[in-house]
C-alpha cells in the first residue's frame, strides 16, 4: 500500500505568525490565540435583562439570538426589518415580539343589524378564519343599532355609532376577544351619528364622515387601549355618509373611500397618530357607498356596494400618495350594506341587502391573487338591513 505524504510544516514550532498551528515566541510558552484567521463564526448571543422589541435593529440581522438574563427566556431573529423586526420566542415557545397586524389569524365579527327595518338584534357573531363554516351567536352590544362602524384593536373590537327607532347614537362599545362576553359601553363620540366609516391603527380607531340631521365630514378617533371619548382631529374633503374605511397600518394612514350623497367616487387619506385633514388623492372605479372593506398591507378592498346602483364588484387599491382603483373580482351576490373583515389570507364579506332585505351569506375572496368570492357559510343571526362597513377581527 502507497503511503500518502503530509504537509506537516505547519505544526513547526518556528515563528509567530498567526497560520503556525505551534507558533510560540521563544519563550517556550504559547501565545494568546489569533483568531483573526477564523471565518464563519457567531458574534454571539445579545444578553440583556428585558426582552427584545420590534424596533431593537440586531446588528447580525436574522438570526441574530437574544437571551433574557431576568426571565431566562430566549429568541431568534426571524425579521430584521428596521422598526418591524420579529422575534421567536424559542425557549418558552409563546410570547413571540412582533409588530401588530390589523389583518387577524383566528376570528372576524360581525356586529348585528336586523332584517328590514328592525335593527335591534344587538347579536355579536363570530365567524372562524381557520375553517369555513357558519357564524356563531356569542353575545350582545350595549344597544341594537344599524349603520355602525367596526375598528380592531389588539386585545378588543370596537362597534362606533348607529341609528334605531329614529335615534342616532354616539356609543362607543367594546368586547374583549378573549372571551365571548357581552360589550360594555367605554366612551361617546363628539355627536350622534349614523352611517359612518372608519379605519385604526394598534392604539386609535378613527370614524369618519356619516349622517346625523346632515352629511358630516368629521374625522374623529377613539383610544383602543384605554376608555375614553373621542376627539375631533380633522375633516373630510368632502362630507358624506354611507362611506368605507380602509387602514394602511404600516405608513399610518387612514383612508375614506366613495359615499353618498351622489356619484361619489373619491378616495381620501388622512394620517393617523396626527390631528390633520384629509387629502383627496384618488378615485374608485366606480362611484359607489354603502360597501364592505377589508385591508391589507398594502392594498385595501371594496366589496358590493349601493347607490347609484348594487354592485357585485370587488376592488382593490395601492396604498399611498395617488391611487385609482381597479375591478379585481366579483362577489357572488350583488348587495349593499354588507360587513367586511379580513385574515392574513382572505377578505370576508357578512350580509347585506339585495336581492332581498335577509341576506346571511358569509363569503371570501384570496388576498394572495386576484379573484372571485366563494359562499362559505351563513350568519345564523340575519344581518341583513344596514350593517356598517366593518367588523373587526382578531
């Protein structure tokens, strides 16, 4: 058998250069290492006495692992987007850091409105976005009402305004997702209204517009983690009711799209977290009010819709500074004043009006591409005459 010849210079104990793996110094002692030769080594793991947070920025990116030195708790950058990292809590397996999404993983509602005329079933109803099926009956608002708007918070939904018997309201109610309790009233709105829109981010819910003696064109906003009224922050650039409201979380803006009175087809955005107006920066593709909205990350939906005429349309626009919506779907029934809702996959619809005054049909459309809607349930509580524009998810 050959022998095979080594290369054993480099264990000389000759020399002090760093790639003698027995370079000493002619002391006869070794050295302190030079590690400036290794590659592909780990910085380490970031130890501190509190925990990450979404805006912590690690140096190493993803991957990055960071040690809780208080709770012994333990993470790993999975995202190391400036201000929106994410963090994966890998010892106690819960508690992930992450930025807040308004889309929701688990649950949409709806706030109740009866057939015809008689919006006084005041029911929640839960509908779940892991598996298709009907809604469930799971408690009551402070007071039966139609023309509500819906805003999410992160540990509560909110249902805003509403109109019965020939009262406007200014009631601001809130139910705790946590559990299937009945709302509890938390603060007013500056007046009593109807007919309203709204957007939110994680800590404000922002209604907009509505009808209450006259068209309105005020923007207000309610605290989501606190109980408190609301505060006048700006107008509209033009007063309407009946209109949608969509929420561009991640940039911080609201927007307010369509309404009545006439052929109304502008879109506004306003800044949230700031007392502003809004601005008028474009067009839907189709004048329309009375429809549902779902939102995204960076879209947000229109769905059917009324005035000047019911519509089974799904549509769809960029979020930012010039918009104009396009024609991205179509909803399997035509029908007004229907809920909308979104998951991190799909935008729902609940209800509405047309061809009749009882519709329950629950239905989704995919976020991931453009398509049509497919029935997927039924309310079990008639939602049909006059819901708001949104729910709220979870």
């Amino acid at each position: 058998m050959a022998l095979t010849k080594v290369d054993i210079s480099i264990m000389d104990n000759v020399g002090t250069t760093a790639n003698k793996l027995l370079a000493y110094d002619g002391s006869g002692n070794l050295p302190a290492v030079d590690g400036s030769q290794l590659i592909n080594v780990s910085t380490g793991v970031i130890n501190s006495a509190s925990d990450p947070t979404i805006s912590t920025n690690p140096s190493g990116g993803v991957g990055s692992q960071w040690a809780n030195t208080t709770s012994g708790e333990f993470y790993v950058c999975t995202d190391a987007t400036a201000g929106a990292n994410k963090w994966i809590n890998v010892g106690a397996g819960t508690g992930n850091i992450q930025p807040w999404l308004f889309q929701g993983t688990q649950n949409g509602y709806h706030f109740g409105a009866g057939p015809d005329y008689s919006p006084n079933n005041g029911s929640l109803q839960k509908i779940s976005f892991t598996s298709d099926g009907n809604s469930t009956n799971v408690a009551n608002n402070t007071q039966g009402r139609d023309t509500w708007a819906g805003c999410t918070g992160e540990t509560h939904g909110y249902c805003c305004a509403g109109y019965n018997a020939g009262v406007h309201y200014n009631i601001v109610d809130r139910f705790a997702y946590a559990a299937d309790s009945t709302f509890s009233d938390v603060g007013d709105l500056t007046a009593t209204k109807r007919s309203v829109g709204a957007s939110n981010n994680k800590t404000y819910g922002y209604i907009h517009g509505g009808y209450s003696g006259g068209t309105i064109n005020v923007i207000e906003r309610i605290q989501l983690v606190a109980t408190a009224n609301a505060a006048d922050v700006g107008d509209l650039s033009v007063a309407r009711n009946y209109p949608g409201g969509n929420s561009d979380v991640g940039n911080s803006y609201g927007y307010c799209t369509g309404g009545y009175p006439g052929t109304n087809n502008t879109i506004d955005r306003y800044q949230m977290q700031a007392s502003s107006n809004a601005v008028d920066v474009g067009d839907m593709i189709y004048p329309q009010a009375s429809h549902a909205n779902q939102s995204t990350e960076t879209y947000g939906y229109q769905s059917g819709g009324g005035e000047p005429s019911q519509s089974n349309y799904i549509r769809k626009f960029a979020f930012g500074s010039s918009i104009t919506s396009t024609d991205v779907g179509d909803l399997t029934v035509a029908r007004y004043d229907l809920t909308g809702v979104t998951s991190t996959t799909y935008g729902y619809c609940m209800g509405g009006i047309w061809p009749d005054s009882n519709n329950n049909i629950i239905e989704k459309f995919t976020l991931a591409s453009d398509a049509n809607a497919t029935d997927v349930g039924d309310l079990v509580m008639v939602g049909g005459r006059y819901n708001g524009p949104t729910g709220a998810q979870y």
